[in-house]
C-alpha cells in the first residue's frame, strides 16, 4: 500500500525569506528599492496586456504591490521574489508561489519580466529554479501555472521547465470585455 500523504509543513519556508540562485539570476525579496523596475514591466501596456492585475499608474500602485507582497509573506499566502541579475542586482522582473495548498503539496507559480529582458532566457532559468525550490525545498508534489492560450512566449517558458499541457479551458473567463481561453500546465515530481 502507498505511503499516506501528509500536509507540509511550510514554517521553516515561511520564518525568513528564501533567496534562490541561478547561473544568473538571484531570486529575493522584493524591497521598496524595486518599485522603479516593478512600475516598468507593470505600467506597460505589452507586459501587462493579457495579465490579470490592472496596470500601475503610478509607482505609488508598484510600492503598494511591494507592501503586499511583505503582507501575504506574513501571512503565509503568497511567496513573492524579485528577480535580480546577479552582476549587477538590477531587479528584471518578478515571480512567485500563490495558490500554496500544503495539504495538496501544490502550488501555483506566476511570473513577469521587463520587456526589455525578453529574449535572454531568463524566466526558463527562473522557473527552473522555482520547480526545483517547490519539489526540493518546500517538499510540493505538484507545480501549477496557467496562461492565456495567446500568450506563446509563457507556453514556451512553462515547455522548456518540463511542465505539460494539462488542459485547455475555452473562453472560460471575460477580460477587457472578451472571452478568453486558459491553458493549465503543470508538472509532478516524480518520485515524492
Ligand atoms: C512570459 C515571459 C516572461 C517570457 O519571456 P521570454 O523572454 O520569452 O522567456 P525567457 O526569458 O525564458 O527567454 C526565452 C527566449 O530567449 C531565448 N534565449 C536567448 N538567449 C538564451 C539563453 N542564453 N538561454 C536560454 N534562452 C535564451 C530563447 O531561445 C527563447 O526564445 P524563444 O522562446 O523565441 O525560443 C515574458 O514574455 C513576459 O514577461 N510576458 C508578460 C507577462 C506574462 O505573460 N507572464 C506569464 C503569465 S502566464
């Protein structure tokens, strides 16, 4: 018979921020030094088109998502990094764990970048270490993330990982006005 499964225990994930490394990359806490290069990918109208949060419209609105994040760290809800080049500390984006269900050992990931950072191969590095924080770290069974069936560039990012196509949801919400259809990704750790 199969091991029972037991909820996590996330407390020691949760008593002092993580700070993850990559070839390139360090993924920290957001701080108030962010919000410049939060309101760049947030206020533009490309990054943000398909997102689901309104964009900022000012950096009072990027400081606010700073304070948030600090607020659900506390919490235990959400786990918010920025995303920094390790050269040079320059925040290029940010991702996080939202949707934590440790009596599931599953959660969900969410990420977005400075345009001008596309391109380089830094979100798959990102999502990469994330999957490998959550399976290895956190002790999760199950990584989620979901995008607009438009959205090639985050199918890709989400492909590269090792996440796989677990459904498509026609015009399963209304954004702007339209119906648009979500696609579900995820990947399982296989041996835990
Ligand atoms: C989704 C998003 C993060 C993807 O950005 P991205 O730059 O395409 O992704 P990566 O940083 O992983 O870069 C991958 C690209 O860099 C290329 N690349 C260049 N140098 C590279 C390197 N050294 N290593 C790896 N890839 C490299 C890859 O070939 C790839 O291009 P391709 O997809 O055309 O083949 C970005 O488009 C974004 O922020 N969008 C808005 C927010 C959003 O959609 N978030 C996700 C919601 S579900």
């Amino acid at each position: 018979m199969a091991d029972e499964v037991t909820p996590l225990e996330l407390s020691r994930i949760f008593s002092s921020h993580p700070r993850l490394h990559t070839e390139r990359l360090t993924l920290r806490a957001t701080t108030l030094n962010d919000a410049a290069a939060i309101f760049d990918y947030a206020s533009d109208p490309i990054a943000t088109e398909i997102m689901t949060f309104p964009r900022h419209q000012s950096i009072q609105d990027s400081i606010t998502f700073i304070e948030y994040n600090a607020e659900c760290f506390k919490k235990r809800e959400r786990l918010a990094f920025a995303i920094a080049l390790k050269d040079s500390n320059e925040p290029i984006g940010t991702c996080d764990f939202h949707h934590i269900a440790p009596e599931h050992r599953r959660t969900e990931i969410g990420y977005i970048m400075r345009r001008s950072f596309w391109g380089k191969g830094y979100m798959t590095e990102t999502v990469r270490e994330l999957i490998r924080f959550a399976f290895d770290e956190m002790g999760m069974h199950r990584v989620e993330a979901l995008c607009n069936a438009v959205n090639e560039r985050s199918a890709r990012v989400m492909e590269r990982c090792g996440m796989t196509l677990e459904g498509t949801f026609r015009d399963n919400e209304v954004r702007k006005g339209i119906y648009v259809t979500t696609k579900a990704y995820a990947i399982v750790h296989t041996s835990g």
